[in-house]
C-alpha cells in the first residue's frame, strides 16, 4: 500500500458493491418474482466462492418462502450473463498447495462442492426459475443457465463450454448436457469451445425461448402484471403465458445446424485420434466459423480433450447427481495437476497466451494417462461430498 493510500479513511472510500444483488419484486395479487442479479460486470459476472453460498443460501431460502412464485436470474451490464468461474482465485490455491495431493487444496474442495450444490438445486428447484442468458454464457454461466426451468436466450447470446483453452473440461454438469446432443455434436462442442447464438442454442435444447435483448423490462412488467395462481402448480404454465406474449421471432439456422451433418461424421466415433484429425482438417475451411473451431482445437489442451472424451462417455449413462460426483473428483485433479494451472496462467497472469501443455499431444494424452482424474482424492473410507445429492 502506498502512502497515499494508507491516508485515506474507511470513511472516505466507497465500499465494496455486494456481488450479488436480491430483490423482491411485487406481482398484481400479492406473489413476488425473486430477482437476482449477478453484480460484477467488471469480470463478466464470474461466479466467486462467495457468490456461490450467497445465491445458494437464498434460493434456498425462498424454495420456502410461499409468497415468492417464481425466480428470475440475469447479470449486470450488458456484455455477459455469466462467463465462467473466479479462475483467479482458483489459481492462487493451486500455487498454494502440493501438486500430487488432489485433496489437499481446501478451496478448490470448498469451491466445487458449494458451485455444483448449486447447480443441482437449481435443477430440482420446485418453483419456476428463468435465466436470462443475454449476453457471454459461458462455464459457470452455463452450469446456472442449464438447471432453470425457462432458460431464454437473445441476439446477442455467445454460449459455448470453452474449458478446453484453459485446461480444463465442461464441468457444471457439461458433461451431463453434451453427452445427451446427438453423437458427435457434444463432443465437438467441449473439443472446440465453439461458440452458439440462440438458433443452435434452441435447436439443441440448450435454450427454451429468444427474446429481444431489450427486452428484460418487458418481461418483468409482465411477470409483476399477472394474477398468480394460489395453485403453485400452475406457476410454470403462467410463465410460459408471459413469455409468449414477449418472445421474439424465430432466428435463422444457426451455423452449428448447418454443419451438423459434416460435425457428426467426424465427431461420432470411438477413435479420439481420427475425431481430432477430422478436426484439424477444417483450419482451412472456408466457413469462419468451422475454421475457428478447428484453430481453438488445435491451441487447447490435448489433455482437456482426452478428459472431456473420456467423461462424455461415461456421463451418457450416469443421472445427474452421479455425473456431478464424477466431475467434483475431476476437477479437483485438474486442481491439482498442470495444464489448468497453465492455461490460467496463460491466459490470465502472464497472457502470454503461450501454454506448455502436458501431455503435448493428443496420441501423449492416451486412456492411461486419463484414469487419474476418475480415482477418489480423498482419504480411504471418507465419504463423497456430494454423497447426498439424489437422482
């Protein structure tokens, strides 16, 4: 701190904005909506540990509240929903403990288990909950957006699992999600970290409605309009009532359904090493897109690819809560190995934007090496963590 720092007086200094904002906002009948607002566009409204408990506690809070009949999440600012997770302080705790015991960073382990609670209860949450996914949807942004019963998205909605660039995987139940497109597309998905507007997004059950990006005070105007049912049964069918009436046209095919075919041929196969020649092949593609694909394929992670490959597979036969538990152990050895550490620090300390992977290249990331990140990093006879989610 300099001098001219030290002078200054808590009282002269702003305080911290609370990163996450709660309202109650009243309906014509007396119901209220739950608003909540992530609030720090700054980092594209990146979800923090706190950020997390703060949410979670609250939800939970008005799952028993009768009078609130229905939630409502969105981000500050207008670039981003929610573009990922707190990598900062991510990495700091993986300088801070060994880099052979995949158990012994205390943050991770806190931040992972409250982050995917989370997520699951928004999942199972009972009364209707809408995500406005305008904006940057990306990672954690993803996990939140995924479990809300109406997720809308807008013109300007960049949806994508890009993990692979930073080293790590589609965690937040991704692996739940694109092993259950059809073959072939989830995977090119959490190879390429490519990018969806809100045609791929609804064509590929990741969206449920597009609205005008505009048009998030109309859609509270409603929802605060309607007469709610004293039937909380009949909350989900009245929000999808307000959204009709507030929802955009229809976009045009977006570039994912018209590569779809192509995507699939080279993408619905056991063999990584074929898919990821098949991938490469398109650096020189004369859509932009398919060629951008193929270059963030190439830069990424090989490990981050066999990983995703490896826990698709197994995620297409396991229920939500197994694939939560999957991933918490996954990502706790990405915690605590090298390329997650790398990739934050390449894009992010140092931006060099010059990683040194490990393993360099795919035929290195082979499906031994793999079988570390699915053994349980905790002590012989502990249970999960996440032991009591169910379904």
């Amino acid at each position: 701190m300099s001098a001219a720092d030290a002078s200054v007086s808590d009282t002269d200094t702003d305080p911290a904005p609370e990163p996450v904002l709660f309202q109650e906002i009243s309906s014509r009948n007396g119901g209220r909506i739950g608003l909540v607002t992530l609030n720090s566009p700054q980092t594209l409204n990146g979800l923090s540990l706190a950020m997390c408990r703060l949410l979670d506690d609250r939800l939970r809070d008005w799952a028993d509240d009768s009078r609130i009949v229905a939630i409502v999440l969105r981000g500050a600012g207008e670039k981003a929903f929610c573009a990922g997770g707190d990598l900062q302080a991510l990495y700091r705790s993986m300088l801070d403990s060994p880099s052979d015991d995949a158990w012994s960073n205390v943050h991770a382990r806190s931040f992972f288990e409250t982050e995917y609670r989370l997520d699951y209860q928004i999942h199972r949450y009972a009364k209707p909950v809408l995500c406005w996914g305008s904006g940057i949807v990306m990672g954690g942004g993803v996990g939140l957006m995924l479990g809300a019963s109406h997720r809308l998205v807008t013109e300007t909605t960049r949806f994508a699992m890009p993990e692979v660039t930073i080293g790590l995987y589609p965690d937040v139940a991704g692996t739940w999600m694109l092993s259950r497109l059809p073959r072939g597309i989830g995977e090119f998905l959490a190879f390429t970290g490519a990018q969806l507007g809100a045609s791929d997004c609804l064509h590929y059950g990741l969206a449920d409605r597009v609205c005008a990006a505009d048009g998030f005070d109309a859609l509270m105007e409603a929802l605060s309009a309607t007469d709610w049912s004293s039937d909380a049964a009949n909350h989900a069918a009245q929000v999808d009532g307000v959204l009709d009436g507030v929802q955009a046209p229809a976009p045009e095919p977006g570039p994912l359904q018209r590569h779809a075919a192509v995507i699939r041929q080279a993408c619905a196969r056991t063999d990584l090493l074929q898919i990821g020649a098949a991938i490469t092949h398109w650096k020189r593609h004369t859509d932009p897109w398919l060629s951008r694909a193929a270059t963030t394929f190439a830069a990424g992670s090989p490990g981050s690819v066999r990983l995703s490959h490896t826990l698709l597979a197994r995620a297409r036969y396991l229920s939500l809560a197994d694939t939560f538990r999957m991933e918490y152990i996954a990502s706790l050895h990405c915690c605590a190995g090298q390329d997650f550490r790398e990739g934050i620090r390449a894009l992010l300390i140092d931006k060099d934007k010059s990683p040194r992977w490990r393993p360099a290249s795919l035929e290195q990331a082979t499906a031994d090496w793999v079988r570390r990140f699915l053994a349980q990093p905790w002590p012989a006879g502990q249970e999960h963590p996440l032991a009591d989610l169910r379904g």
